[in-house]
C-alpha cells in the first residue's frame, strides 16, 4: 500500500496520516499491522533554462517504510486525545501557530477524518539541486 503525502513529526519513528474516514483506504488502513510505503515530495523550485529540454527542478523527497498502530491501542493511549493531538501536530506542523487561533474540529469533522500512525521501519530521502552555470 502507498500513501502519497505524509506528515512526520519529531515523535520517533512516528508518522501520522489523516483522510476520510468512510474511504476505503481508511478503513483497510485502521486496522493492526497492515504494511505501508509512504511517499512525500517538497518542490523548492524550478531550474529554467533556455530550452524546455533543459528545465530541472530542485526538489527533497522521502520514502517512508512501516506498518499502522491504530490509535487508542498503547497501555494508557486514548483514541480520541490521540486523535486531537494528531489534528493538532498536522495543522501546527502545516501552519505554526494556527491550532491555537483556529476553531477546534466539529463533532461531525472529528467523525469524519480518520488519523492512521505509521510505525517507520526504514526510510530513504532524496534531493536535487540543479543549476545551469
């Protein structure tokens, strides 16, 4: 399974996802120990050159490798506070800040986003930076 965009936080080896929880995705994805491949792609910019045969980019990516921990399954973990400090670090990590000015989710915006931890086993980044001279 593949997923195509991730958000990773300092939590070791901890990667969680959030999508709609009635897909189906979602569903196979809530479930123990279903292995995963999780991709995700910064472009910093392009590198024009004079003919469109030469354009490049500069861009960082990462593959991540691991397997899902449902939330609320650790001694002590709640499923719902997990899931809101899931919602929190996906927005903070996205805008920094905003969680605390922002409205907290609706009843039915929390039913309705599932939040998938990934366990990383491995993980490979890569990078290009190009620049015509």
């Amino acid at each position: 399974m593949v997923i195509q965009q991730f958000f990773c936080f300092n939590i070791v080896n901890i990667c969680p996802q959030s999508g709609h929880a009635t897909s189906r995705i979602y569903k196979l994805l809530s479930k123990p120990d279903v292995r995963v491949a999780a991709t995700g792609t910064i472009l910093d910019g392009y590198v024009l050159a004079l003919s469109s045969f030469g354009t490049s980019m500069n861009y960082r990516s990462a593959v991540l490798h691991g397997y899902t921990v449902p939330l609320g399954t650790r001694d002590g973990e709640k499923a719902d506070e997990e899931k809101t400090k899931a919602f929190a670090d996906i927005t903070e990590r996205t805008v920094p800040g905003r969680w605390d000015y922002a409205r907290t989710p609706t009843a039915t915006e929390f039913k309705g986003t599932a939040v998938i931890r990934v366990l990383v086993e491995s993980a490979r980044s890569n990078y290009c930076l190009y620049s015509l001279q």
